[in-house]
C-alpha cells in the first residue's frame, strides 16, 4: 500500500483458479474466511470472489492490479490466451495500472516494479503451507472447536464398526491439518477417554471429552467452552448439528459444517 499509494486492497480470489483447477490446497471459502479474520483489524483489506480467471477480467472496475513477477510472466504468455499474442495483447491494454512485486528468476517487463523490501520476495503461500507458520498473520489463522462424534459419524467408512479407531484416526487428520495451517484446533469427544487418547494436547490438537454421561453432553461442554472464551467471535465451532449450532451462534461464535472441514482434512489424503 505505502510503494504504490493505495487506500485499500482486495484479495480476489477466482473460484477455480486458471491452471490450479486441480491443484486448490483449501476451499476458496475457507481462504476468503482467512482474509476476513485478517480484515478485522485492517479496515483497508477486503476479498473479492469471482467467476473471472484471467486477470483482465478480475482487474475490470478497479484503478490498480497487484500482482507478482511469476504470475505477470504467465499474464504475458500468449499460451493463456489460446496462443494468440492479439488476444494477449488486447487483454493487456485492458488492464489498469499495473504494480508487480518482483520474485527471484523473473524480470518485470512492461509494468511498474513494487519497490519492496528484497526479502519479501521469499514470501510464499507454498512456505506457509509447509509449515512456515510465522508468514502467516497470526488473527487470520482459525480457531476451530470441533465437534469430535458428529465429525466422524459424518463419513460414510465404517467408523461404527471401530469407534476408538475412527477417533484416534480424526485426531491425526487434526494434527496434520494444524501442522499445515497453523490453526488452533479442540476436537470434543463424547463419552468415556479414548484408549491411548487421554485428555489434553496431542502434538497440535487439543483432546477434550464430555464432563458429564448422556444425550448432548460433548454439546454442553463445547457451548461451555464458548461461553468462557475471552474472545467467542473468533472462535469457530464445526458441526452439523442444528441445534449445537444454534446455541454456539447465540453466544456469538461462528459455525461451520463437519463436510467442510471433512473436504479440508480429504485433501490432504495421498
């Protein structure tokens, strides 16, 4: 924003990225949560999410692109074009004014070059997801308190005929995913410890069980939960309950489906 004297920035986001039709490493709603948490405290910031692909398009209505060295050189190939350099270049005069921040082993040819600090040009999201969480700004990451029983019931593997097993198997999906993301995760399991499963953290998940026996009870320590925490609006239950939904929207947390985050953890499978 300094470099190139801009008031505010959104981050688009296309629903199916050109080139990464199959490469997304997360949903694009779980994404534009992740710039929504981060514009909480950035009045500046927004998300854009668009159909559009190409650049010119996603670019249309807006004074400025913002984009870096490697994806520029893609925008400058006639192959994303149909490999007609008079399509390439008529979308290239479409575009507002242009500012690219270099990247190691790309020119920036026929745009404005950001003048940045060098070593930002590592930055990276395929750093962050590699476990360089320290690139990733802190109130963007979540704070997931998951529905331990509803998750697993959610997916049609058997998980009744092995329920510890489908327990501890959810656990090291968790962990996994909190390695990848940097997020904070409690998973709440109803009824007696797991064996080889106590209560307490589990290398990055947070292992906790229902206080009490009965119907609802992983519910009521998870609504528990939520009405401690110092901050419940940044807290995000997963489940599919209705009517645990419910209640954890009353007390002002967000909520989100167990197939979501199901799909999330899916991704990460070989």
């Amino acid at each position: 924003m300094r470099a190139g004297d801009i008031d505010r920035i959104d981050l688009a986001l296309s629903n199916v990225a050109l080139g990464k039709e199959r490469g997304a490493h997360s949903s694009v709603e779980a994404r534009a949560a992740a710039i929504r948490r981060a514009a909480r405290t950035r009045p500046w910031l927004g998300v854009a999410v668009t159909d559009a692909q190409l650049i010119a398009d996603i670019a249309s209505g807006y004074d400025v692109v913002v984009m870096g060295a490697d994806k520029w050189t893609q925008v400058r190939d006639p192959q994303w074009y149909g490999g007609d350099p008079t399509a390439r270049d008529s979308a290239l005069a479409a575009l507002p004014r242009v500012l690219v921040a270099r990247r190691p082993g790309f020119e920036v040819v026929g745009a404005e070059a950001l003048d940045v600090d060098p070593e930002l040009a590592h930055v990276s999201s395929t750093r962050a997801r590699s476990g360089e969480h320290h690139l990733v700004v802190p109130d963007a990451r979540r704070r997931l308190l998951v529905d331990g029983n509803n998750v697993v019931g959610s997916r049609p593997d058997g998980w009744w005929r092995d329920r510890p097993g489908a327990a501890r198997r959810l656990v090291a999906e968790l962990d996994a995913f909190v390695a990848r993301t940097g997020d904070q995760v409690m998973v709440v399991f109803d009824g007696r410890p797991v064996p080889g499963l106590a209560a307490g953290r589990h290398e990055g998940v947070h292992v906790a069980y229902a206080t009490r026996a009965g119907r609802n009870a992983a519910d009521d320590r998870i609504v528990e939960e939520i009405a401690r925490d110092h901050d419940p609006s940044s807290l995000t239950v997963v489940t599919s309950d209705r009517e645990l939904a419910q209640r954890a929207r009353e007390l002002g947390a967000q909520v989100e489906g167990a197939g979501a985050l199901t799909r999330e953890l899916g991704s990460e499978r070989p």
